[in-house]
C-alpha cells in the first residue's frame, strides 16, 4: 500500500491542478475530483481505484469545451494510471 501512495502522488497533483484551474469547466473539475476521490478512497482493492479512475476520465476526455492543455493533461494521467496498473 505504500507503494501505491508513493507511486499515485504526481498523479494526485495533476488532478488537484486541474480542479484548482479556474478555466476548466465544471463537469471536467468534478470528473476529476470524482477520480481523486476513488484513488484516496480504501474501500476497494486498488486494481479497481485505478480502474474505475480511468473510466471517469475517459468519458470526459471528448468533451468539446475541454481547453486544449487540460485534455493533454488528462491524457498524460490516464497514461500514467495504465502504467500503475501494469506494475
């Protein structure tokens, strides 16, 4: 488990980025508040956070009111997910 925190910190930090970001509009902050929540949540086994945080963000990813560096953003986390759930 605490691997798993260590290995998730950047990832907290680009989601806190984009909920602080003012500019992103409400739905994209409160898919990725929703995704921060799942991976500090401990109710379930951690294949299932990481899982379940994707799926949140992919939904969000083709919104067209999304700026441009917020989706690239979201890209590089959900990469970033997909990698963790490898190791």
């Amino acid at each position: 488990m605490e691997n798993f925190a260590e290995s998730v910190k950047p990832i907290i930090m680009h989601l806190e980025q984009i909920i602080n970001d003012r500019t992103v509009p409400k739905n994209i902050r409160a898919a990725a508040e929703s995704s921060l929540a799942v991976l500090n949540s401990t109710e379930d086994n951690i294949e299932v956070r990481i899982s379940t945080a994707i799926h949140t963000l992919d939904e969000i990813i083709n919104d067209p009111n999304m700026p441009m560096y917020t989706r690239t953003r979201i890209w590089n986390i959900v990469s970033m997910l997909e990698e963790l759930r490898r190791s």
